[in-house]
C-alpha cells in the first residue's frame, strides 16, 4: 500500500464518514451510503472512486446496485488506523 494515497484519501473528510460507515457495517451500496451522508450518487461515487484507487476499499457488483466494503489486503497499521474513525464519526451517520 503506498502511504501518500492512504494519507491523501483519509485526508477528506466525507471519505473519512464513508470509511467510518464500511468500518461499522462491513459492506454498503452506494444507495446507502447517499442516504447516509445525505449526499448525491456521483460526489459519493467519486470519493469511493479515490478509495479504490488508494487500495482502502474494493467494490462487488449486485445487479445494478455496486457495494464497497474495506480491502482485506491491507496492512496492519492502515487497519489500525481505519478502525478508530467510527469513534469520531457523527453518530447520527452510523445507521
């Protein structure tokens, strides 16, 4: 994993929620991740666009519907760090 594209995708701060929401649910759609930051599907889709390309998250399709969850693939101090962002996280934003 390089570190710049870790450092620079947890840099914003709704890519930062998003994290936060697949830490505390494990996998969501872009659908609900729109309801949840109450956001629209292209900004939602472009920051887990970043995700991707950072390394941090890994999409499944379903039909239409596209669900992100945390690439397992990851190294133990960029879980590390990813597991302390629900705690700061707005708690009306983990549903």
């Amino acid at each position: 994993m390089n570190t710049q594209l870790m450092c620079d995708a947890v840099a914003d701060a709704t890519r930062r929620r998003i994290l936060a929401l697949l830490v505390d649910q494990d996998e969501l759609c872009v659908c609900e991740l729109t309801v949840a930051l109450d956001d629209i599907q292209p900004k939602i889709s472009r920051h887990l666009c970043v995700l991707k390309d950072a390394g941090i998250v890994v999409p499944r399709r379903e039909g239409t519907r596209m669900f992100y969850r945390l690439a397992t693939s990851l190294p133990a101090w960029a879980d590390a760090l990813l597991q302390t962002l629900p705690a700061g996280a707005v708690p009306a934003l983990l549903v």
